[in-house]
C-alpha cells in the first residue's frame, strides 16, 4: 500500500475532510498526522512522514477477531484500545482488507452522526 493509494481510497468516500490537526512545533510524532473525517468525526489517521500505520475506528468484537488473525492490527495507538486499531501496513493484513476496515470505520462514524448530518450525507450525489 503506497500513501496516495491509501490517501485516495479515503477521500473517496462522501463527505471526507482531511486535515493535519495539530501544531507543528510539538516536534512529536502527532505533528505529522493526517487525519480523515467526516462531519469532523475521526474515521482514520496516519503519520504522513513515517507511513507505517493507520488507526482506524473497529467495533470491538471484530478488533479481537482481527487480532488473532493478524499480526499487522494491534489496540490503536494513542486511542482507547477498545474501540480503535493500528493496521500495519507492509506485514501480513492484505491492502484489499486495510481498505475494507477503512469503510467499516468510515461506516462507524456515520452511524454515529445526528438524524440531519446523516440524512445530509444520504442526499449528497
């Protein structure tokens, strides 16, 4: 999985933003984070330096299920373990997969919108 493949899945989705957060004088890790949401709900998040992992939102029940399965998918880093992972890219998760946890995320933070946010999102073309 290359950076622009992965960037692009996520912004093709409805309604996705990207942004890079935080300050970049912190001079951690954080600073170079690129971050996908919609309605400013988090649904994904990767160092655009390092590139070596994403977190992603994963109902807890499939976290477990997907970590025995795979190396590569460990509790989200920085994020409550419960209900987030990092997918390591480049080990033993296939790219086909990332992609499709990436939806399952995006699906997440959608069905936690407002009634309006959503039915804005369903109208949109």
């Amino acid at each position: 999985m290359d950076l622009e493949t992965f960037r692009n899945h996520c912004l093709s989705l409805k309604l996705v933003n990207e942004k890079m957060p935080f300050d970049k004088a912190k001079g951690d890790y954080a600073k170079n984070l690129l971050v996908f949401s919609v309605f400013d709900k988090w649904f994904c998040f990767f160092n655009v330096d390092a590139f070596d992992f994403c977190d992603i939102k994963c109902d807890p029940e499939e976290s477990e299920q997907l970590r025995d399965i795979y190396e590569g998918i460990r509790p989200g880093y920085h994020m409550n373990k419960k209900h987030w992972i990092s997918i390591y890219f480049n080990q033993d998760v296939p790219d086909s997969k990332i992609l499709e946890l990436v939806n399952k995320s995006y699906d997440l933070v959608v069905k936690g919108l407002t009634k309006k946010q959503r039915e804005e999102l369903k109208n949109m073309s």
